[in-house]
C-alpha cells in the first residue's frame, strides 16, 4: 500500500506547507533586525572610539611640539655636548634642563616621563618616575636607558610614539633629535591613556583597550570578558564578533594617529540586543501560535477519524504478531466505541488463556540464565589465571601453590549445583578461599575476619548466597583507599525467635544515596540490567525459597564503608 495516498499523508504535507514558509520567514526577520542592530551599535561606538582616538592623538601631538620646541630653542639642550662631563657647568646645564622638563611635566604634560639624553656621555636626564613600587620605577628607568643606548638614526621612534615594554609593563615613547647629540623624548603608560576610557558606556561587562600593530591586546580589562588569552583585532573588518567564556562581543576599533596602537572598544552583544528582547520573543510566539492552530484542525480531523481506524488496523497486527497485552482507547464515536470494546474483550480472553504460562516460562528461564551467569565469573577466572601466569614468571611458587589451592576450592563449592541448602561453615569456607584469591591479587589491599557462634554454623542456607554481597564490596568498595580493605562477617542465632541473622560489614566506599534509596525502597530489585547481578540473583533466589519470611536490608556505618544485615529462619523451608 502506498503512503503517499492515505488521508494522513496529504494533512500533514499540507500543515508543513503552510507553516514552514511562515516559519523561515520569520527566523530571516529576527536574522535581519539583529544584524541591523549590531551594525547601528557598532557604527555608533566607532564615532565614540574615533572621538577618543582623535583626543589622544591631540594630546600626544601637544607634548610632541613641546619636545620640538625645546629642541631647537633651548639654550642649555644645544650646548650640553659641549661641555666637559661632570664638570661644574655640565652639572648645572643639567639641572636646568631637568627644571625646565619638570615645570612642564607638573603643569601641563599629559605623559608620565620626559628625558634628555646625551648620546656623547650615554647620560640620562629623566622627569621624577611615579610608580607603586622601587622595582617598577628601576624597570622603566632600566628600559629607557636600554632603549636609548641603542637607538639608531632613522628609527620609527623618531617618527611617531612607538610601543616598548619594560617587563610587564608597556607604554609609549617619543623621541626627538635636537641635531647636537641630545636627544629629548617622552614615554607616557598605556594605561594612563586608558584613564578616559573608563567614562564609556560599555556595560558591566563591556571594555575598552589597545592593541599593538599585529591587532594583539596589550592593555585593557580583556580579563573581564573572560578571555584565556588576549584577543586579536582585525583592523580591516567594520566590525568583529569574538566569543569570549561570558558573552559574545562586537568589537569596533580605530587606529590613534603618529601611533603604532590601536583604540578598541568591546560591546557585549547581550546589552547590545536587549532591547530587541521583546520583539524576538513576539517572533518566536507568532509561529507557535500558528502550530498551534494548524495543530488543532489537523487535530480534530485525526480523532474523529484517522486516530481509531489506524488504532484498530494498529491493533490487529499486534495482535498477529503475538502481543496479546495490547488494548485499544475508547473512542469519542459511539460506533468506534462499540469496535474498540469488542475487539479489547476478545483479546483479554485470550490473553488470560495464554499470557500466565508464557510469562512464568520465561521469568523462570530468566531466573535460570543469571543463576548460571552468577556461579562462575569468567572475569574473575581469567583475572585469577593472568595473577599465577605473573606470579609464574617471577618463580614465587609457594604463593603459586596456595593461589591453585584456593582456586581448586573455590571453583569445586561453585560447581555443587544438585545441593539446595549448605551449613553456613561450608559458605564461610568457601568465602574463605575467595577472599584468599582476592588477597593474593591485590596484596596488603584486604583483609577480613569471620565471627560466628558455634550455633549458627549448622544453620542451612542456600549455596553462594552470601559471596554475590562479598564480591559486590570488593568490586565497588575499596577503589582509591589508602588504607587496607577490610571486611567482616558476623553470625548469631536469635533462639526466641529461631532466626539466625548474618551481618556483612566492611570500610569501603559504601553505598552511593541513589543506589541505596533504590535498594531500600525494592525499586532496584525490579530491574533487569546487569549490573550488581549478583545481588539481584541472591533476592529473587531469597524471595523464592523463603517467601516473605527472610528480611535483608542495606545500609552506610556511620563512618565509612556498607553494612548488609541478612535475616533468615534457622530451619530450612521444605522443598
């Protein structure tokens, strides 16, 4: 039978046709107006960053034209090289110069640091250097005379304000050549030009800062939008979207004139689009509202008549196939309704015929297959194998013996299927062999210690009932413990009640809250997964034997670790 033909078919390609035009077009809407958003906000903080751009360029170009000044009219910078070093007249030269650059820095300088420099006597005359500390104000004296020893004619920092970096700490400098061998110069800290900058209106989390010539940050609050590393600029782009931990930003830059840096600004694109907050929420709610209404008519249209014909043709080939649980909806037409009952009482009848045997046939084939799963353990076998193959090759040959031993117990107890009941000495024997296994693989990592009254060890209990609890603890318990794993096994007969109540107790990791939640509300035991199967196993093979007459519950001590209390009649149940 063709699909393409049946009435739901043609409903459905019809709502789809409708709705995603209307859909996508609305998606392009809310595309378009962000866009413009970004571009109006962008546009309007480049006018902002050039307005600052263009002040500090003013302010940098004043202090160049003082430097000029003093270069070509000061008396005392003119002659300086011709005096003798360290003469009486060198010195006092010196002072006036350094009186003269000082009066300007107090008063009208906007840089931290004017100097003279006399490249005949290699002598630095410098402006009072403010820092918070003696070792900053040593770098940057120590990186402009560096700086100055090796400068060379014809260098970019005669031409323009240039970035140089003393340590951690960058900034900008400017040098003039008076002709005579002097040159003067100004350095100004990039985050003193940044001062302004904290006046603009970026948001919380928006910030301005500078880049170098290679668009690399070099001063700025990038911090705050949690960037690892400094973002790069692409002067190029009008704008740039860069995803910082926080947000997303739109990045407007503008490059400051006689300068090698370039002002930024980072605007939080969640500020920016706030105020389309509401427009976008009526865009996301008019095709909702259009779904919705389409919804309905193709909903009403399904109940009335294509809901229980596809039920009942559902229905039918359910039941073909085997499954005889499955019943149909009433349905709101009296005609489908009289169908729907008919057809739900029919298959309740054959079901009540077939569905207890079929199902008790495969819980038991269930119970049989995790029984045989439980008794061997092919993990713990071949772990047991790969210790003696090591132990082999090293020649201990007396732990080599005692692991065989143990395995040989271990292994001949597993195999004693006809046996219904054992004494709980003949458990605690084979829970001895186990454990014995365990501490010859993971050596000085366990140990353990039996209790039990001379009564209870003829108490019969089935096979392998304990060990599932036993190997639960130590698969799970003891991971990534300092201390050596330790468990025991307590065992007591309560004579007025004739009960024997056997108690598992050890240090471990414990029982996580969800799984002892799940443990103690009997959730857990009506799960099928494999995990912890061992303990699945040992409550159904309880429940079965016992009925509601055992008891086992799951606990934390009170320090570390998981305590198990087990709770069953001293005689056993009769087969």
């Amino acid at each position: 039978m063709n699909p393409k033909g049946s009435l739901r078919f043609k409903l459905t390609v019809g709502f789809i046709t409708i709705t995603l035009p209307l859909v996508c077009l609305l998606l392009y809407s809310n595309y378009t107006a962000s866009n413009s958003v970004r571009e109006q906000a962008a546009e309007s903080s480049k006018s902002m960053i050039t307005l600052y751009s263009n002040q500090i360029q003013t302010a940098l170009g004043i202090e160049t034209n003082f430097l000029y000044d003093l270069a070509t009219a000061d008396v005392d910078i003119l002659s300086l090289n011709k005096m003798v070093y360290n003469s009486n007249e060198y010195t006092l030269t010196k002072m006036r110069i350094l009186n003269s650059l000082s009066r300007y820095n107090r008063f009208d300088s906007t840089v931290d640091i004017q100097f003279a420099y006399s490249n005949a006597y290699l002598d630095l005359i410098h402006t009072n250097i403010k820092t918070a500390s003696y070792d900053e104000n040593l770098a940057i004296k120590q990186g402009l005379q560096d700086l100055l020893d090796t400068v060379k004619p014809g260098s970019p920092l005669f031409s323009g304000w240039r970035v140089v970096s003393s340590g951690n700490i960058h900034g900008l400098v400017r040098i003039v050549d008076s002709g005579t061998g002097v040159y003067l110069g100004a350095w100004v800290r990039l985050e003193k030009l940044m001062i302004p900058l904290d006046l603009i209106q970026l948001g919380r989390e928006g910030f301005a800062a500078l880049a170098d010539s290679e668009g690399k940050l070099i001063t700025g609050s990038f911090d705050v939008g949690g960037f690892a590393d400094p973002p790069h600029i692409d002067f190029y782009e009008k704008y740039q979207r860069i995803m910082g931990e926080k947000d997303t930003y739109i990045v407007v830059s503008n490059p400051i004139i006689s300068t090698d840096v370039t002002l930024a600004a980072f605007i939080p694109e969640k500020r920016m689009l706030h105020n389309l907050a509401r427009f976008r929420m009526i865009i996301a709610w008019i095709p909702v509202f259009a779904v919705v209404l389409l919804s309905l008519y193709l909903i009403y249209l399904n109940g009335i008549i294509l809901r229980p014909m596809n039920e009942l043709i559902k229905g039918m080939r359910t039941l073909k196939r085997g499954d005889w649980a499955y019943r149909l909806n009433n349905s709101p037409s009296r005609e489908f309704y009289m169908v729907n009952e008919t057809f739900n009482d029919m298959a309740h009848q054959i079901q009540k015929l077939k569905i207890n045997v079929y199902e008790e046939h495969i819980r038991a084939h269930k119970a049989e297959l995790k029984h045989l799963q439980l008794q061997i353990n092919p993990h713990f076998l071949l772990n047991s194998i790969n210790v003696v193959y090591n132990l082999a090759q090293l020649k201990n040959y007396s732990v080599i013996q005692a692991m065989c031993l143990n395995l040989v117990k271990y292994f001949r107890f597993t195999t004693k299927t006809s046996k219904q009941f054992v004494t709980l000495s003949e458990e605690m024997e084979h829970m001895d062999s186990y454990l014995r296994i365990q501490q010859l693989r993971f050596p000085e990592r366990i140990t353990y210690r039996f209790v039990m009254d001379e009564d209870s060890k003829k108490v019969q209990i089935p096979p392998l009932i304990v060990q599932p609890f036993i190997e639960n603890a130590i698969k799970y318990g003891f991971d990534f413990m300092d201390d050596p794993f330790h468990i025991e096994i307590h065992s007591i007969i309560d004579t007025d009640q004739k009960r024997c109540r056997i108690r598992i107790v050890d240090n471990g990791s414990g029982f996580s809250q969800e799984l002892l939640d799940s443990l103690r509300s009997g959730r857990y035991f009506h799960q099928t997964n494999d995990q912890h199967l061992g303990i699945w196993n040992s409550y159904h093979r309880l429940q079965l034997l016992y009925g509601n007459t055992f008891r086992l519950e799951f606990d934390n001590c009170a320090d570390s670790g998981a305590l198990i209390e087990l709770e069953i009649p001293v005689e056993a149940p009769v087969d």
